[in-house]
C-alpha cells in the first residue's frame, strides 16, 4: 500500500502528519516513510542522519530489475526508530528521483500493489499544475490543508485533477475554520480528519502530543484495509 501526504499551499503540516501516520500505522504492519517532497529533502539535516542510505540508492537500486528490491536496505532510523528514506537537499535531485520511481513497472507501482507492504510518502507542497505520478499511483492521498478560504482555489484544482485520474483523495484539515461538512460539499471529496492547530516547536509537543497522535490514529484506521475493531496502538513517546 502507498499513502502519500502532501499539501497544495504554504506549510500545513505534511512531515509530521507523514512521521506520525508511520509511526502509528495501526494494521499489524510496519510502514516505512519515504520522504520525496520536490523542493528537497528535510530530515537527514534536521535528524542528524547520514547523506546515504537514501532516496538516491534506493532509486538506484532499481537497476536492472525493480522487482529485486528491497527498501528496507536504505532507510535509516529516526531517533523514534521510524525507518526512513531520507532525500538530498537538492531539489533537482528529488524530481529526478521520484520520477524514476514512480515510472511505469517501478518501484512505487509494485508498492501500491502489495498489501503486506506500507509506504507513506511525504511528498510536501505540491504544484497543482505539474502533479508529480507517484501521486497518482497512491492507494490513498492526503492533502492537508487549513480550511480556510484562500486554501479552496489550488485544492479544488488538485481535487479535481487525482479524482479525474481514479485517485482516491481526501482532506486532512488543519486547525479552525471551515468545518468538516463545508469543507467536503465545497470540494466534493471526503475529509478523513482534522488535526490540532498545535505549535510545532521540537517537532511534537509535548503537551498536546497524544490530543495530535489519537487525531492521526483515527485517520490511519480510516485508510484502506483499516477494521473497526482494530485494537488501539499505544501512542509512543518517542512520536507523539
């Protein structure tokens, strides 16, 4: 299964709700976070992680047979102990990077055909004119978004555009403003959830860290292949 989360407008949250989709994945499998946001990659300088493994061997990896690979070979652990897929810092690269894995009969495409595999894919801002396909190969796309009206414009072009292709895609809202109701009849899409407008210093705060990490498990078991009467995952503190 592939789960990718990006946004279409400024900074919502999309790394973190990304982090924590994958730290709390709650379907007895582990996912694994492959950071492939277009302006370049975060989490390597912010983590203090190694240039390689990365998304650069893993792409390279692919070569001659993509069904050979395994990605577990290149992630690194956070210090949460979340495998990652760490990008380069240089933006380029990432495109580069990404497109080759979301060519046809890549690794991304196999990805999203196996069900005892999870990845979500942090794909960052967006540009709704030049949709990146790794988006249209996802099982599920998030787009996070703060529900208000300077927001609705590029969303509803990028609504548009991943239902148009087959794209299941659906709204993750971000603090105050419209509300659930108004968000999905002015779109036309399904909201899988709302998260808490809370402050991102230290990444997660600790006085609002399980408020945040239950908000993101109700969204986890809303994804496919989600049952009901999943048993609640103990929220880490290490992610939450």
């Amino acid at each position: 299964m592939l789960v990718a989360v990006a946004s279409v407008k400024g900074a919502p949250g999309v790394t973190r709700l990304a982090m924590t989709l994958a730290a709390l994945w709650p379907h007895n499998i582990s996912a694994t976070l492959i950071e492939a946001d277009a302006a370049g990659g975060t989490l390597a300088g912010r983590f203090g992680l190694a240039s390689t493994p990365s998304l650069t061997t893993l792409a390279a990896a692919m070569f001659p047979a993509a069904q050979d690979v395994r990605i577990g070979e290149h992630t690194q652990q956070l210090p949460s102990g979340l495998p990652v897929v760490v990008a380069p810092a240089d933006p380029a690269g990432v495109q580069a990077t990404v497109a080759d894995l979301a060519a046809t009969g890549g690794l991304l495409e196999q990805v999203s055909a196996d069900s005892e595999t999870t990845v979500i894919l942090d794909c960052g801002r967006v540009d709704v004119r030049r949709l990146s396909r790794a988006l249209f190969l996802a099982n599920e796309v998030l787009l996070v978004v703060r529900p208000v009206p300077e927001e609705i414009g590029l969303l509803d072009v990028a609504v548009k555009s991943l239902q148009a292709a087959g794209s299941r895609v659906r709204l993750v809202l971000r603090g105050a403003g419209y509300t659930t109701g108004e968000m999905s009849r002015t779109l036309g899409v399904e909201v899988a959830g709302r998260l808490p407008d809370a402050p991102e210093t230290g990444f997660f705060v600790r006085s609002r860290r399980n408020v945040y990490a239950r908000s993101v498990q109700q969204i986890a078991l809303g994804i496919g292949g989600a049952r009901s009467s999943a048993a609640p995952v103990a929220v880490s503190e290490a992610v939450a």
